[in-house]
C-alpha cells in the first residue's frame, strides 16, 4: 500500500448469483484514497458505485459476495501514547468480527441517499444522534445529549434544542439529511462514504448540504468518497474523481484533470454530453450513444468496446485492458495507453464478433 494512501481497493470483484445468471457488480475495481481527499466516484446507473460503497464496510446484501481483491484501510485506534496505525485488509474480516464492528461507524461512517432509511421512525431524531455518540465515545446521557445538540448546530438545523425532540417525519428531506450526517461525523470518521447525498432533494437544498458537506469535511479534516452520478456534484464537491463503467473503474485523477485532459473514450463522451459544466449544477447525465449492456452479459475484452468511438477491432474485443498509471496523478484503463498494448488480431471470427456489437 501507498505510504499515504487512507484507503486502497485493488482489483475487488463483487458478484450476486441470482437465478438467472450471475452478476458481476463489481468486476475488478481499483482505488486510492489520501487522507482528507474527497474522491468523487461517478458513472451511470448500475456501474456498482453503491456496491463498491457496500464492500468498504461490509454490509452487501445477499446474495452478494466478494470474489476476490483486496481493500486495505488504514486504521487508526487511540491509545496510551498517541495513535496506533495499522492496515486492515476489509475484504478479508468477517462482516460481524469485532474489527469491522469498531470500524464501521467508528472509522469509515456512511450517509445514503434516502435518509429515512437509516432514522427509525419510532423514536426522536435526538435521541437516535445520542445512541450514536454514545456507542462511541464514553459520555454520559446528559453529556451526549448536549454533544448531539452541538452536532444539529454544527450541521445547521435551526433551533436544535427544541429540535431534539422531534422525530424524522417532523423533519423536512433536507434536515433529514442534515441530521443524517450529524449521526456520521458524531463518531468523528478519517472517511465518510456519502453515497448519492443529495440526489433526492431539489437543487437549492443540494447546494446548500454540498456546501456543508464541504465545509464540515475542511473543519474535521476527513477523507469523503462521494458517489454520484451527476458531474455537475462532482465539480462543486470533489478533489478527484474516479470514473466507474460497468463494475471497473476506468479513471482516475484530479477533477481538474479529468475536466481538462480526459483519457479514457467514455470519460470524454460523458464530458460532451455535460456541455458547459458550470450551468448544468443538478443536472443528470445526458445518456450517451448506445445502451449500458445487461449485467448478465458483459462484453468480452474492453466492457466498453461495443459503445467505444474509438474502438480497434481485433483487440478492445478480445483483451482485457490493463489499469495504466499514465502519471502519479492519473491512472487509466484502456488499450490506447498500454504501453505494450497487443496488436490487433485480425482473424475474421474477432472482427465480426466486433462489428455485430458496435
Ligand atoms: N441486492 C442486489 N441483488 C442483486 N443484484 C444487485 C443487488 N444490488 C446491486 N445489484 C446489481 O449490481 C450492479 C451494480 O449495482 P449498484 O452498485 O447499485 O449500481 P449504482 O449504485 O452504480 O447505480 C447492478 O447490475 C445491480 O443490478
Ligand atoms: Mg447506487
């Protein structure tokens, strides 16, 4: 693992066997994380972004399981004489052992996109933001429940003492969400996993919890993985940006970067189909040509090749292109920037194999 690297995933494979077939959600994604970094994951619906998010912190629904890849976290419990550091492997713990528990919620914390889902409705938004700090840090009652006070001002909900009492549904979507991140942050994380945040709230209230997020992210000094399939979100909000396409990550670098030099063909369609970035804030993808192909069947070689441009018959449909570090910055995956890149095989069977799919 990198020296500085907060998290790195390498090659993790994620599958659901279902009935009808098996699908491979995650097909071999590769990641890094610094510290403090917020790292925008994007791509379109169904490319595993959420279930990479799941791998992190073990909770993947069944029948899900991962097939193979590492995701090495680095941990960091306080003790005596400072902080204790050491890498995990997270693909390899059991879901429930005692590490991933502690680190689940202690270290990495996760906010989704509906919060309703992770408030009960039954019992007051106060007191669910107290069991919270209170499962992790060693308070008593009175003490937590003025730390979760200080937790609603610090994320914005108006009148927070009074507010305490209150339970989700008295909330709006917007406080929700607020209150939603007060529960992360309570246990003070080095990543928080933000999976579609703001996706569900109109685009007013979506810039004002991205400032937040942003604003709280500076304060606290914590990594964020930022999924989202909006790129106009992630230019407001990331320091890089990871591109995903069916279950792979097929980019990486600095949003900058991938603004201004795209690599990889699919990053430069979803570039031309967001004309001018700074207008289209809350704007979803443009669908670019061709259809996303069934998660049952995945193209051989290149999964993109079939909707590629640039696509070289005899090879992008035969090879499985290789993750490429172009720079320190900026990694890629496509045939294009191999520098041993296999020449094209030509037999008729992989040229017309080619040419039925584009
Ligand atoms: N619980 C599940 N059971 C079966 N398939 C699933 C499940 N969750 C996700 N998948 C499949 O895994 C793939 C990736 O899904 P997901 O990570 O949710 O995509 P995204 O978050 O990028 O929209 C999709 O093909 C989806 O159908
Ligand atoms: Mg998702």
């Amino acid at each position: 693992m990198n020296t500085n690297s907060l998290l790195e995933i390498q090659d993790l494979r994620v599958s659901f066997p279902l009935d009808e077939g098996t699908v491979q959600a995650v097909a071999g994604v590769n990641l890094a994380i610094q510290p403090g970094q917020v790292l925008g994951i994007v791509g379109e619906s169904g490319c595993g972004k959420t279930v990479t998010a799941q791998s992190l912190l073990r909770i993947i629904p069944p029948p899900g399981r991962i097939d193979g890849g590492t995701i090495l976290f680095r941990s960091s419990k306080q003790s005596g004489n400072g902080k204790d550091e050491n890498i995990v492997d997270l693909a390899k713990l059991n879901p429930k052992s005692e590490m991933m528990r502690r680190i689940r919620g202690n270290e990495i914390a996760m906010i989704f996109q509906e919060p309703m889902s992770s408030f009960s409705p039954v019992h007051t938004v106060g007191s669910q933001i107290m069991e919270a700090i209170l499962l992790h840090q060693d308070l008593s009652k009175q003490a937590a429940r003025e730390r979760a006070i200080e937790y609603m001002r610090l994320v914005g909900v108006p009148g927070a003492q009074d507010r305490m009492d209150d339970y989700p549904h008295q909330f709006s979507g917007g406080m929700r969400q607020r209150a939603m991140i007060a529960v992360a942050l309570s246990c003070n994380p080095s990543l928080l996993v933000a999976d579609e945040p703001t996706t569900a709230l109109d685009v007013t209230i979506q810039a004002q919890i991205l400032d937040l997020m942003r604003r709280l992210q500076q304060q606290f000094g914590m990594a964020v993985l930022f999924i989202t399939h909006n790129l106009g979100v992630i230019a407001q909000i990331a320091d890089h940006v990871a591109i995903m396409y069916l279950g792979q990550v097929v980019e990486q670098a600095p949003v900058r970067e991938i603004l201004r030099h795209p690599k990889h063909p699919y990053t430069m369609d979803l570039l031309r189909a967001v004309p001018r970035l700074g207008k289209t804030a809350g704007q979803r993808l443009v669908a670019i040509e061709g259809s996303i192909p069934s998660p049952l069947q995945r193209p051989m070689g290149c999964p993109f090749h079939p909707r590629c441009s640039k696509m070289i018959p005899g090879v992008c449909n035969t090879h499985v292109p290789q993750w490429v570090a172009l720079n320190e910055i900026h990694s890629v995956r496509c045939v294009l920037y191999e520098p041993n890149a296999p020449t094209p095989n030509l037999e008729p069977a992989n040229v017309r194999a080619a040419s039925t799919l584009a």
